[in-house]
C-alpha cells in the first residue's frame, strides 16, 4: 500500500468516526424527550436492520457461489445436450 492510499484510508476511518461519534451525539440529546413509542419503533427498526442486512448478505454470498460453480460445471463455451 502506497502512503498516498494510506492516508486515504486512514482520512476515511477518521470521517466515518466523526460521523458515528457525531449520531451517537444527537442520539444522547434525543433520548432523553423521546417518547416511549418512539423509542420503541427505534429499537424495532434496530433489530430489523441488525437481522435483516446479515441475512441477505449471506444469501447474496451464496447465490453468487452458486452461480460460479454452475458457469464452472456446465463450461459455457460448449453446447448442452437437449434431454428429448
């Protein structure tokens, strides 16, 4: 890695902790005159997101393994034979 990449990177890690620390912020201030709803539809959307998101990239993972090792079994230079 180039200093020049690294420097990106590390810039990047830097904005998205200020942009967490900067949520988490805002989260400390709203907590306190949020409603018991609210809170509840918040800890609802959590818990969606936080099942939800690892669900569907594990899918994805394995569907695109999947793809891969049918291209790889049926060679997709050769014709296939039509089962009459």
């Amino acid at each position: 890695m180039t200093q020049q990449s690294a420097n990106t990177v590390l810039d990047l890690v830097k904005q998205l902790a200020d942009t967490v620390l900067e949520f988490f912020a805002h989260l400390m201030r709203w907590l306190p005159q949020a409603s018991w709803s609210q809170i509840l539809a918040l800890c609802i959307v959590l818990a969606l997101i936080s099942a939800v998101l690892p669900l569907a990239a594990t899918l994805f993972v394995l569907f695109l393994m999947m793809k891969f090792i049918l291209l790889a079994v049926t060679r997709p230079g050769q014709k296939q034979q039509e089962n009459l």
